[in-house]
C-alpha cells in the first residue's frame, strides 16, 4: 500500500503532451464541494461511477454500477401485438391500448435501474475546502482543505474499482462511513411519476446488512429474483497521517473478491486515459464551447469503455436523491441511446462507440423474441424502451415499441463500418444486422397499389400518447429510417459480396414514397405540419443524423419553420441536435448559437445535462432539472459538424464554421473511409492538411476552392496539403 502511495501521488502531476489540445482550463474547478449530487464531480469507467460531492457537512462518494437492475415484469407482450394496437387505433378505442401497454411503465416500479450506495467522511475539523479540481488528463479528483488536508480520489480506467487517499489526517480513529439506499425503511415510499422518481421502498426489498471490522465495511443488498450486490470499502492508517483506501461494488458475487484480486495500477490508468485523448483534438476560440466539449469527451471516456453496456440514460451516475432515477435509468431508443454515440465517430473513438453496439448484438436474442412475439414477423426490432438484458418496457407504444427503432440503431453499425471500413465487421455483424433489421421492416410492411406503407406511423413524440399520435400514412420521421434501411442495407450487402441481395433491397427501397415536404419544409406527415415547439426533431432526421435530405430549400423552409415556432417546448437536447442540422446546412453561426444556448443554460456547473432551462425559463418552459446524458455528447457531435464533414463520399474541412472563428485547428478527427484529418485554419484560410488513410481506399476531398480532388491512397498511406500563400 505504501509503494501505491507513492505512485499514486508522483502520477497526480501526469500532464497530456503539448500536441494535445486539452488544457488545464477544461478542467473542472470550484472553490467548493458541490452542495447537490447533479453537480457533483463525476468519475467513471463505463462500470462503475462516483459522483463526488456534500452532504449535510460531510464529503460524500455516491457510488454506482451500471448493471444493477431490478428487471422484473419486463413487459408481457403475449397477450398483445402490433396488429391488435392497430385494430384499436381504427376502431378508435385506444384507451385500451394505453390502460395495457403505457400505464405498467408508470404504475410499477420495475423493470428499473438501481443506485448503489455511498461513502461519506467527517470533514468538519479540515477547516473548509480551499479547492477542488477534476483534471481531466488523468481523471482525477483532488480537494484541497484550509488545514492542509488533502484528498485525492478516482475510479481505474480498467478495473471495477474505485480509490481515495487523505493526507494529513491525524486522528486514528477517522474512517469512512457508508451509508445504504433506502429499500426498506418502513416508509411507503414516495408516489411521484418516473420523472421524479418513485421511492425506493415501491420496490419491496428486504433490508440490507452492513457488516464493520476494523478497516472494512461489506455492505450486501438482496434485490429481486435471488440475486444480491455488494458494496465494500477497504481502508487503512499509513505512517505519515495518511489514509488510503479503495471500493468496489459487486453484481451477485462477493466484493471482497474482486478487491482482493485486484490488478489495477495507477500507470495502467493513466495511460488508459492518455490514449483516450491523444486519440483526437480539436482548438476553437469559442472558450465556452470548448471546455464544454472537451468535458463531454471526459464524459464520453467515463461511460463507454469496452465491455460496458449501452449508455443508458444516466449510466454510472444513478441519481442519489433518495428515489430511483429519471425515467428508470432505462435504455430509450427513440432518441437518447442515439444521440450519446454521435461524437464517438467523428472523435476517432469506434471503440467506445461500439459499447453500444456490442450491447445491441447481445441484447439480440432477447430483441427478436420481442420482433416475433409482438410483431408477428421474422426479421428484427429493438424496443424503443428497455431494459439491459433488451427486454422491453412500454409506455407510450408509438414509440416504445416503434417498428422503426431496428432501423435508427442499425445507422450505429452501418457508421461502425463505414468510419472503419472493417472487412471482418462487416461479414460479422454490420451486415447480419442490416440484413435482419431490413428484413424485419419489409416484412411489416404493406403493398398498396405499387408502394409500400407501414400498417400505422407514429413521429417521437408528437402527440405524446395519444390516439393522435398514430399516422395512417407514413410519418416523415418512420419513412426516412425506411429509406435509410433499405439504402444501407442495399450497400453492406453488395460490400459482402450478396449482389442479389443488394439488388432486392434496391428494388424494395424503390417502393417508397418521397419525403412530404411543403411550403413549411419537412412535415410530420402528409397533411400535418409541425403545428407547436417540440422538443424532438423527429420530422427532420432526413437532414440529420440520416443525412439523405439533399433539397437546400426544403432544408431552409424546415429551420425557417422551426424558428418560427419557437423554444418553448424544447429540452436541452433539442439544441444541440439542432446544432447539427443547422451544420448540416451551412448555417454556421446559428449552429454555434445553439450550442453556446446548451452550455449556458441547460446544464449544471459540472457540465451535466439537466433537460429545463437552468436559467430561469429563459429559452424553455421546461425549468425541471432531470439529469440525462444524450444533450452533453450531441453538444460534441456538434462541435465535430462544423469541423469535419462527409458528404456523398466527399471529405469536406471546416464545412459550416463562422467568418469570426479565424483560427482553428484539429487533428485525427475521423471521416468516412477510414481516413484521419488534420487541419489547420489560421487569419479565416485553411492553410494545413494532413489525411492518413487506414485503409487502401479513394481519398474524396472537397478542396478550399470547392473543387473535389480524388486521389488514390494504399493502408497506412499520408498525404499533405499545404495551402499558404
């Protein structure tokens, strides 16, 4: 323990090389600890999370595993189907519809996901905090107090384990204390809705058992179904007034084995994260914007490490406020799961964004079932809503249990391939999922009179549940994942070597319908136009992320159409997804304005996303502050928009920056092909370019005088463009 010590505390000064932009201003920095766990210091590795922060006068760890899940009563499909939701929606008796599959969402208190626990430490004879900083080159929390004391505190990058030092702590005595949820107080738990949270006691736990020995504490929870987690802290009293310790939380096995067997060291960690950040950089003279994404990327690297699920709504960071978790904590799969890997491409970080299709290929089984069972077809769908195992959890059906959901998540596999161009990807997994997923889409739809249709369309989440919420004509939002799909589709097959099959895709695309547009742009669907501020741009993926919308008028009537209705109804994803379709555009300062709208308006002072308006209802009758992650990393999707673009095959640099931004560089940003750019832009001209290609593959550049150059380049191949004058 003495050598960690020593190490642990040499390494805190770890600094990235100069060549990477991330600075010590991005870090986050307070002359305080946070009062409230959303605006606490968060620390992560895709398994396990820490939020630090104070409580009641004490230092408090709010402690997390992301795969602790009460998924009881997953919801009961045998007795329902597709086809029965849509004889109701014609016979105009949905009440129905909604008493079986939307109201168990709200009524139950599972399927959901679980907090964990939380460390706490008397930090009352310190004499106040002096300063308390998250670096985020190593991931590192440090307090320093007014007596000298300090802590130090981070989560391993590569092992399910968290550690803390305190410096200058004289009282033998002085140990941690860990407090447990409130699953069984004898309360009957509060009755609020999944926004707010219900209690914990609505899940009917057995009480825990905390068990102390000297320099220990085990805490074991029995949860639903037989299983168990465990929470364990370990510490110990080091010459030198110092206390070292370190905890773990367990899924249904003992924690005091896997702090007992554990391999993580601090240099494996640190250089964990200083690959995660040499793996690309981006300088823009916007200092909000960017230490506002370079603090989403530390998110990104928090959450998504390989062999963790999905991101889920919160991930490692389960609300610690006494209830369960907005929204359950759940998987929804009508925006959020989307929107949190958008950076990941671009930012040259595949292997984080395949957590999420890792966890789509093994929820697969469990997904087809639902496909089968529900929708009566073969082929396969994802709910728009569910559990970690893939188990789907209803409420609100149009888009819970959406036929469109396989298509959005397929767009994540089909990007997999095409930023990697990864052969044995492709035959894998990119193209069995294309191929089910198509599959399924063709299968559900109808023939009439020489185009095809969906039986009935909905667009997230207009009209909310309601009746009028069902399309008896395509939705713009279902028809353009079908278009999508089957383009897509079309492509990995003959890219396997299935020209038939490409053929067939290509045939059935051609059944479609066009998009609906009119004088407003884009419409909900044939004779609807968005008609109020909406908060999900469901209408407009077209444009982006599915970027088939080439139309520039009908791209200018639909942002025309969107300004006009306002920002009322909007969340805080709602801008930085707006962000990118203003991108998409060209539309470079209205692009920055949304983005700069995010950051200082709808998120807490650690950079957390918290959905309302944070300043006093400036932009959004929305003023509530549930914490969600998917606004933080399309905030660096739209970053990453304005930079670097691939369009049609064509890498295009700094496509959509404004005239004021006369100095930017970035490097080893991503695009399509397997290539990685470098890019510099100095007094408004671009006058560096580097793009290594990984792959042997036609090099498609959009030049600064807009002529499009193609150059032939072999795997490993590096060319320079140098444009100074």
């Amino acid at each position: 323990m003495m050598k960690y010590l020593f190490t642990f505390l040499v390494a805190a000064a770890y600094t990235l090389p100069l060549t990477a932009q991330l600075k010590p201003s991005h870090n986050l920095s307070f002359p305080s600890l946070a009062k409230r766990w959303d605006e606490a210091m968060p620390l992560g590795n895709g398994v396990l999370g820490a939020l630090v922060w104070e409580k009641n006068g004490r230092l408090r760890f709010s402690l997390d595993r992301v795969d602790l899940w009460d998924e009881r009563e997953a919801l009961h499909l045998d007795k329902y189907s597709f086809k029965w939701v849509e004889e109701q929606v014609l016979k105009k008796q949905y009440d129905t519809v909604q008493r079986a599959l939307d109201e168990p969402y709200e009524a139950s208190a599972y399927p959901t996901k679980l907090p964990g626990a939380a460390l706490e430490f008397d930090i009352s004879s310190f004499g106040g905090v002096q300063s308390n900083v998250l670096d985020l080159a190593t991931a590192l929390n440090i307090v320093k107090f007014r007596n000298g004391t300090e802590m130090i505190t981070h989560v391993y990058a590569n092992e399910p384990m968290g550690r803390f030092t305190f410096s200058n702590i004289t009282d033998k005595e002085w140990e941690p204390q860990l407090l447990i949820p409130n699953y069984n107080t004898g309360a009957s738990g509060t009755t609020a809705n999944s926004v707010e949270g219900l209690g914990l006691e609505k899940l009917g736990y057995a009480k825990g058992t905390v068990t102390k020995t000297p320099g220990r504490i085990i805490y074991h929870q029995p949860i639903s179904e037989g299983k168990y987690y465990e929470v364990m802290v370990w510490w110990e009293h080091f010459p030198g007034n110092n206390v070292i310790g370190k905890w773990t939380i367990s899924n249904n096995k003992p924690a005091i084995d896997m702090l007992r067997n554990e391999t993580a060291t601090w240099g494996k960690h640190t250089t964990w994260w200083a690959d995660y950040w040499k793996s690309s950089a981006i300088s823009i003279p916007d200092t909000l914007l960017e230490k506002q994404y370079y603090r989403e990327m530390y998110k990104l690297g928090s959450v998504a490490q390989t062999g963790a699920p999905a991101i889920s709504l919160q991930a490692v960071w389960t609300a610690d406020n006494g209830n369960l978790p907005p929204w359950k904590g759940d998987f929804h799969n009508d925006l959020n799961t989307q929107l949190s890997y958008w950076p990941a491409y671009t930012g040259n970080h595949l292997k984080e964004a395949a957590t999420f299709t890792d966890w789509l290929w093994k929820t697969r089984a469990a997904n087809k079932k639902m496909t089968q069972q529900y929708f009566a077809v073969e082929g396969l769908n994802v709910p728009g809503v569910e559990t970690i195992s893939g188990y789907p959890m209803g409420g609100w059906i149009q888009y819970s249990l959406s036929p469109t959901v396989g298509a959005w998540v397929s767009q994540h596999f089909y990007w997999q391939w095409k930023y990697s161009m990864d052969a044995q990807l492709l035959k894998e997994k990119v193209y069995p999922y294309l191929h089910e997923t198509a599959t399924f889409l063709e299968n559900i739809t109808r023939l009439e009179n020489g185009k095809r249709k969906l039986p009935i369309s909905s667009s997230p989440e207009y009209h909310d549940n309601s009746i009028k919420a069902w399309y008896l004509n395509w939705t713009n939002y279902d028809l353009s994942l079908a278009h999508f799909l089957f383009t897509a589709a079309a492509e990995v097959s003959a890219a396997a070597g299935k020209a038939a099959e490409a053929k067939h895709w290509k045939s059935v695309l051609s059944q479609l319908p066009a998009l609906d547009a009119n004088e407003t742009g884009l419409t909900v669907a044939p004779g609807e136009n968005l008609g109020s501020s909406h908060r999900h741009f469901s209408p407009y993926m077209a444009i982006y992320p599915l970027a088939l919308l080439e139309d520039k008028t009908v791209i200018k009537n639909s942002l025309r159409h969107i300004e006009k209705l306002g920002t009322r109804a909007w969340v805080g994803y709602s801008f930085t997804w707006l962000a990118s379709i203003y991108a998409r555009a060209n539309e470079a300062d209205s692009a920055v304005k949304q983005l700069q709208i995010f950051a200082s308006n709808f998120c807490s002072p650690n950079s957390f996303h918290l959905n309302g308006d944070q300043q006093d209802g400036q932009y959004s009758s929305f003023t509530y502050r549930p914490f969600t992650l998917e606004g933080n990393f399309a905030f660096a999707q739209g970053i990453h928009e304005l930079l670097l673009r691939t369009r049609s095959g064509v890498i295009e640099i700094f496509p959509a920056v404004p005239d004021s931004w006369k100095n930017i560089s970035f490097t080893s940003l991503r695009a399509e092909g397997a290539f990685l750019v470098d890019a510099e832009k100095k007094n408004g001209e671009i006058v560096k370019v580097k793009i290594l290609s990984e792959k042997n593959n036609t090099l498609k550049l959009r030049l600064p005088d807009g002529v499009v150059s193609e150059y032939k380049m072999t795997a490993g191949q590096m060319k320079e463009f140098d444009f100074k004058k």
